[in-house]
C-alpha cells in the first residue's frame, strides 16, 4: 500500500455545472501536481445527450495518456475491486446517484430526473476507520464514506453490488510528455475536426505519428464516438425545437429549463478555453484582440439563444420567437466554426 496524499477543498476543481465528471480528473491531475490546464485546450465540445445541450467530453475523449502517460480504464466491479485498487494505491472516478449521498447539497439536485449520473474521486483509503477518502469538486467537499455507504449511492439498481468506476494509473505504453507547441497544435486540430466534420465528412481520425496500435485504436473509438458532436449537437437541439410546439407545455418547459442550466455552462467553457490558450500560447497583441473579438461575440450569442429560450417559455410570441432562436443557432454555428478556424491557424503561426 501506498502513502495517501493528503487533500484539502482548495484543490478541488469545479469546472462548470454538469462537468462532475471533468471535474474529478481535473481534481486528481492537481493533486497529483499535473497542469491540469492541458485538458482544458482540448475542450470545446458540444454533445446532446438526453435531450440535452452539453459541452462536457466523455471519459474515453479525454487526452490523458497524450498529456500526461495516464491510462483510465472502465470498470464495472463491485465494491472490493474497487477496495483493492484504492488499497493499492490507485485513485477512482466512482460514478453514483447524487441524492443518495448525505453530504451532497439537496438543493444541487435536479439532473438525475434526466438519466445523469453523478461522479466522486476517490483517492485513499482511511485503514482505522475502513473508510474510502473522498472529494466532490462540485460541491467542494472532502470527506469519507463507508463501503456500505458507497454501495447505497453507487450501485447500478436497487438490490446490486454492481458499480462502475474507473481506475486511473500509469500507462504501459512509454511515456514522452510532448511540448506544449504540439499540444496546442494537437488540440486546435482535434476541435476543429470534431466540431466541422462530423456532419459531412469521412475524413479520418487525428493520429500523432508513432502512435501504438493501442493509441490507434483509441483515436478511431473517439473519432467514432464524436460523430454525432459538434455541429451535428445543434442540429439534434434544432430538431427538438422545431418539434417542441406539438409538446405539451410542462415538457416543453423543463426541457427549455435543463438546456438554458447547461447552454449558461457551455458559454462559461467557452470562456474557459480561451482563457486557457490566452495563458499558454505566444500571441500577438493583434491576434489576443481578435480571439477575444470574435469570443465576445460567442458569448453573446450564446446568451441571446438562452433569452429567446426563456421568452419561449413564457409562451409570448411563440410563432416568432421558434424562427428567431433558429436564426441565432445558424450563426452561432458559424461564428464557433469561424473562431476555432482561425484559432487552428493562429496557432500555426505561431509556431513557425
């Protein structure tokens, strides 16, 4: 068994509502004394997921063992797997029920109506009180939970001891921590591919040269898993929208309320991302006045669609405002695709 770190609220990193799950990688990557920040050039995302506008990425889409020689492998177990690699020195993303955990704020509830699970890091074990170390950067709380207590939150029905977790560790493929110059070549590539040619294009997943086989094989499962991102997200959203009127009104209603939550953090990750590449890469004045020109104008839009929804929930002007909100999402298509662009080419000037 390993030493166990210890860990304080002042490491936990809550990115954004809905991103729990990002939030415990992030988490971890800190406390491990990893620049987190390196995910976060990677993370202009859009998915619709339960009839829901999203900006979060999947676990198998985020860059870990590029960044940082990490591997995160999926486990469905039970809870002594999961004691076994927490006991050997592992840490844990334990997905579970957010109502069923004692500590988490009643009034943060309201996803899982929807089919959203919650995620906890687990990152220790506590070998007098039997109790696993846990941190929750959502609601930045470090406490402990029981086996008992984590099987009550965790299990994936009433009645089993199955739960479904991920272990983080060290890849076996040998690790050589790229430059950040080809970080963000990397990754100004990948989001524009993914956001640009999901709808129309075949073109083939992004593969850095000397990539395993096992390295290979993953890109394809991420570039096939993103196909459906992207753009292709707001024509899923458009669809539902059109559909919405022949809706009965509470439906429409509380899907208008879950998609204006997320599109406020989807704006809030935009501004994230940015601000990542306005710390890490070199750029001109001329290119930091641009970037900003063309985020102010994201921002924007992003709240003017929230407005319009809100306005179509107050049921004024619903034969108008449905058209309205359509014109807004076809510019903000162009105006991301535009923006990540000439991000990508910036970038490339950059390192020249």
């Amino acid at each position: 068994m390993q030493q166990v770190i210890e860990v304080n609220n002042e490491q936990n990193i809550n990115l954004a509502f809905m991103e729990c799950f990002t939030s415990c990688v992030l988490t971890y990557l800190n406390i491990q004394g990893k620049d987190y920040r390196k995910i976060l050039l990677s993370y202009w995302n859009l998915s619709y997921q339960f009839k829901t506008l999203l900006s979060g990425k999947e676990a198998r889409q985020l860059p870990l063992e590029y960044f940082y020689g990490l591997k995160m492998t999926f486990i469905k177990g039970d809870e002594e797997s999961l004691k076994r690699y927490i006991r050997s020195g592992h840490s844990a993303i334990c997905l579970c029920q957010a109502s069923k955990l004692e500590f988490f704020p009643r009034s943060f509830l309201g996803m899982e109506e929807s089919g959203f699970q919650h995620s906890i890091l687990l990152y220790g074990w506590d070998e007098q009180q039997e109790r696993y170390l846990v941190t929750d950067p959502v609601v930045n709380m470090v406490v402990t939970l029981s086996p008992d207590e984590l099987t009550y939150a965790s299990a994936i029905r009433l009645g089993s001891n199955e739960v479904h977790y991920f272990v983080m560790e060290d890849s076996v493929v040998p690790f050589s921590e790229p430059n950040l110059e080809s970080c963000l070549i990397h990754c100004t590539e990948q989001m524009l591919t993914l956001y640009r040619n999901q709808r129309k294009s075949k073109s083939d997943p992004i593969i850095p040269k000397g990539s395993s086989h096992e390295q290979k094989v993953r890109a394809w499962q991420h570039w096939f898993n993103n196909r459906h991102g992207g753009i292709r997200a707001l024509e899923h959203f458009e669809e539902d929208l059109r559909n919405s009127d022949g809706w009965t009104i509470r439906r429409r209603n509380d899907w208008i309320v879950i998609n204006t939550k997320t599109i406020t953090s989807i704006r809030r990750l935009r501004s994230v991302v940015w601000n990542t590449y306005q710390d890490m890469a070199d750029f001109s004045v001329a290119q930091e006045e641009e970037g900003q020109r063309q985020i102010d104008a994201i921002l924007a839009m992003w709240n003017l669609i929230n407005f319009l929804l809100l306005k179509y929930k107050s049921g004024q002007n619903n034969q108008a405002v449905v058209p309205s909100i359509l014109v807004r999402i076809d510019e903000l298509k162009r105006i991301e695709l535009q923006f990540l662009e000439w991000l990508y080419l910036a970038i490339r000037e950059g390192a020249q």
